[in-house]
C-alpha cells in the first residue's frame, strides 16, 4: 500500500468538494482549520489509522471533548472523501448533562452590561451587533444578511447552509439600525461594514469582544458570538415553552441541537430539585 501523505493540493480538492456541497464558508473554513492543525500533528508520517488514533487522544490534553468531536468530524470527512474509509477514528462519547455551567453561560444582566459599556466606550458599532444578535437569534455568519433592504421590510431572509429562513427583526432594534445606518450614510446592503465597506467578519467582531470583556469586568469565557445566540433562545423558549417553533427560528434541522440552547443553569437546576421536596 502506497504512503499516505495529505498534499496541499489534495487539500484544495477538499475544498473544492465542500463548496460543490454548498457548505458554508464558516464551515469550510473550519475543515480547513482542523485539517491543518492535524497535518502539523502529522510532519512527516504516513497517515494511517494508528496516526489518527494517537492525534484524536492528543487533542483531549487541549480541548473540551465537544471540541474534539467537531474536529474528528473534519478529519473524517477528508478521510472519506479519500477513500481512506479504513482510517476514520469514532468520536468520544459525551453523557449530555441536565444543566450546564454558571461559568460557561452569558446571563441577560451581564449582556446588558456589555452592551452599556461598548455604547459608553463610543463604539456604537459593537453595542447593535451584540444587541442584533441577541434580539433575532441570528448566527454571526449570518449578519451580512441584516441590510438596510431587511430593515426596510422588517425581516432578513437567510441563505445559511443549504436552508433559508426569514428571520424577525423587532422594531426597537429597527428603529436603532437605521437610525446608525443614516448618520454613517448607508443606504444599501449590509449595515455592519469596517470602514473601507467591506462586511464585518467574525474575526473583526471577536477581537473587539474580547477587548470589551476586559472594560466590563465579564469573564471571557462567557462572552461568545454564539452565547448571545444561546441567551436569545434560553429567553424564547422561556416565553413559548415550543422547543419545535424555536428550532425553527434558530434555524435547526435536529431538535436535539436545540435542546443544547435551552439546558438550565446548575443553580436554577438545584433550586428546581429542592422545589421538588421528596424527601419525607
């Protein structure tokens, strides 16, 4: 059997099959980024089950096993597509929990606070995207959809990983956007841009998040693109009770993805057990 070595040739063609399957390009990226991180693990060896063995135990000393997952599931993809059937790893298994991590989830005060110190830093731009994100549920990936066309009609209709979705923006949040939208003289297209034009991009918004972190006094391990998402729809379904109306909004094939969203605190899980009284 020949030796197996991943070429940054063979790599393109990966990507190449990725866009043909209409991937979107947050998800294609991060193939290429979790491939990469593999190939550097790899130097010189052939690649061959045991390899890939030996890397999928690695990863577990630097990341949590979700993350592990998500990245097998990369690895696996360019091993099919290889037809290196006989080198595909299994993921980890992960026992979902009841409740997740006070120290892990964004809680509406501390995004409140977030929101009020970017508006007192100055940076405007920052403050409506963390509140556009919040209010609609919308993915980060996802905010170039958020046009002045959009405002206009009161939805943004959304082409996201093979599915679209129209997506409800409230009137508060429009009456914000296109108030910023008019004094920086956008009148079409996407409201968030850098100042050369062109649409923010996730990098561009997490280095500022970051940088807000530290001027509020919220732990960085809250403040994620995708927390807001999770306070948006913790909030939903706190309303609605419709685990089914909010995979919809949120744009979710498997309502088992959407259970992830909605999974209490540890506290309000206690204060739940301890309201139970079972004991005699």
């Amino acid at each position: 059997m020949c030796e197996r070595r991943i070429t940054s040739e063979m790599l393109e063609s990966f990507r190449q099959h990725l866009i043909d399957d209409e991937k979107s390009n947050a998800t294609i990226e991060k193939y290429m980024r979790d491939i990469r991180s593999f190939m550097e693990f790899a130097k010189w060896r052939t690649v061959d089950k045991s390899l890939m063995l030996l890397y999928k135990n690695s990863l577990k000393e630097d990341y949590a096993m979700t993350s592990v997952n998500s990245m097998l599931v990369s690895l696996n993809a360019l091993m099919r597509f290889n037809d290196w059937h006989d080198c595909c790893v299994k993921q980890f298994k992960i026992q979902k929990k009841a409740y997740c991590s006070e120290e892990a989830e964004l809680t509406k005060q501390e995004y409140v606070h977030l929101v009020k110190t970017a508006e007192r830093l100055g940076n405007e731009r920052l403050s409506l995207i963390l509140q556009t994100i919040c209010a609609t549920g919308i993915r980060i990936s996802e905010l170039e959809y958020v046009t002045i066309e959009s405002l206009q009609a009161g939805e943004a209709v959304v082409n996201c990983k093979g599915k679209i979705r129209t997506i409800f923006i409230v009137r508060d949040l429009r009456d914000k956007l296109m108030k910023y939208a008019a004094q920086r003289r956008i009148s079409t297209g996407s409201v968030f841009v850098t100042r050369s034009g062109k649409a923010m991009d996730r990098s561009n918004i997490w280095r500022e998040m970051k940088a807000l972190c530290d001027a509020a006094g919220v732990a960085t391990t809250k403040v994620f693109p995708h927390n807001l998402r999770h306070l948006f729809a913790r909030t939903f379904y706190d309303l609605e009770k419709d685990i089914s109306q909010l995979a919809d909004v949120l744009g979710h094939t498997n309502i088992n993805t959407t259970r992830v969203y909605i999974i209490t605190t540890g506290e309000e899980h206690k204060r739940k057990m301890e309201g139970m009284e079972l004991t005699v």
